[in-house]
C-alpha cells in the first residue's frame, strides 16, 4: 500500500506530465521543431513552482532537486513529437490529468508557503501561480494570449482560488494535514472538471455601443 508521500509523489508526476503535454501539444500547433516543444514542455510543467520557491526563498527550486521532474518534460516532447496526433485525440484525458496536477500542485503550493510563514492570502495567491504560472509562461513564449486571460479558459483560475482558500482557511485551525491537502486538491479537481464538462466560465463585462446605450 502506498505511503502518504507515494500517493502525493505519484500525483505530482501526473501532474507534470499533463502540463508537459500540453506545452508540447502547443509546441506543435506553433510548427516548433524539438527544441521549442522540450522548452515550452518544460515551463509549463515547472516554471510555476520555480517562481513559488523563488518568491519564498526556497533556493535550490524543487525541481531541481528532484531530476525525474526534469526528465518527464522531456518523455512528453518525444512522445508528443512521435505520436502528436494520437496525443491529440487524448485531449480530454489529458484535461484530466492537467486538473490533477493543478489541483495538486496549487494545494501543495499553498501548505508551502504558509510553512515558510508567508501570509494566508498570500500563500493562496503562491498557490495559484504554481498552478497556473507555467501555463502562463508557455502561452508568452508560444506568442498566444495567455489561456488564463481569455474567456474560453474553463474557469482555470477560479477553481485554484477556490481550493488554495480552502487549505489557507484551514491552517488558521492548526497544522495542515494531508487530509486538508487532498481535500483542496479534489475541489480544484471537481470544479475545473464541471467547467469543462458544462462549459462554464467566468462573467464577461457587458459591451456597449458607441453612444453608450
């Protein structure tokens, strides 16, 4: 039987090859050769915990003490490169996993930095630029408006608020337990799959015509 810290290592790596198919997937729809997709395969999985330890002091970054979050950006260019049209037609599996690890990564993100006595609000705001910050810098390289700036994002930030305040609430209470963790984790999870499945997304403003009516 898996041990706590198997079951949240497992989820990370999950995670990280989600996000480092789609980078890649990206990569591919920009017509990059190798390079460019095992860049953008990278930051995606990556750069949002990077920027979280950074901003905490966390130095060395987790990911680059832990060489399999390297390699598996990688794994994913290459099968990306050799199978991208099957890749293709995984895209709601790879949906999935995608709201795993950005449940994962943006309730571990949050426990982190309240650990290194970064305020609560603060820290859900860490937590959901883990989740999303890769995503981010994918899209700026890529030359694409970021998916968390359009209204066709799925509600991809408003479900990491969401589980990041939970966890933040929590740790007023006490020490955060893996319970609370996987708690946030699986509301991120059940919301961002209830956006994709049910289309919702986030109010847009009301647009007016030119003589203000």
């Amino acid at each position: 039987m898996l041990s706590t810290h198997g079951v949240e290592t497992a989820l990370n790596l999950v995670g990280i090859l989600a996000f480092a198919l789609s980078g890649a997937l990206l990569g591919v729809r920009r017509q990059f050769d190798i390079v460019g997709m095992a860049v953008l395969a990278t930051v995606t999985a990556i750069g949002g915990g990077i920027i979280r330890d950074v901003m905490i002091g966390a130095v060395p970054p987790a990911a680059l003490n832990n060489p399999s979050w390297l390699v598996l950006p990688l794994v994913a260019t290459l099968l990306t490169f050799r199978w991208h049209p099957q890749v293709r037609r995984m895209h709601r599996a790879v949906e999935l996993f995608d709201a795993v690890g950005l449940g994962v990564f943006c309730a571990t993100a949050t426990v982190k930095a309240i650990e290194y006595g970064v305020h609560p609000l603060a820290s859900v705001l860490l937590g959901c630029i883990t989740g999303v910050g890769g995503g981010l810098i994918r899209d700026v390289l890529a030359g694409v408006t970021p998916a968390v700036l359009r209204k066709d994002s799925r509600l991809y930030v408003v479900p990491a608020v969401v589980g990041c305040a939970i966890v933040a609430v929590a740790s007023a209470f006490g020490p955060v337990d893996i319970g609370v963790q996987a708690a946030g984790a699986l509301v991120i999870v059940l919301l961002r799959g209830l956006a994709l499945w049910r289309g919702w997304t986030a109010p847009v403003p009301r647009m007016f015509d030119s003589q203000g009516e």
